[in-house]
C-alpha cells in the first residue's frame, strides 16, 4: 500500500483546485453584491 498516490494528485488536483478556488470566487462575489446593496441602502 502506497502512503501517497502521486498520479491520483497529477490527475485530479489541478480540475479539484480551479473548481474550488471558482466556488470561493462565486461566493465572495455574492458577499460583495450583498455588501453593495447594503451600503445603497444606507446612502438612502
């Protein structure tokens, strides 16, 4: 048994990491609209 599968990591890490750095990316996104619409709201 092997403790670190290399090829696993070559194969899926790069798709794994954009995917997941896209997700934080869409998220922070949706704070900064929320944020947005909040400071609108206050200049009212």
């Amino acid at each position: 048994m092997k403790l670190f599968d290399l090829s696993h990591f070559k194969e899926k890490c790069p798709i794994e990491a954009r995917n997941y750095f896209k997700e934080i990316i869409l998220k922070l996104e949706k704070i900064e609209e929320r944020l947005d619409s909040i400071e609108r709201s206050f200049d009212k």
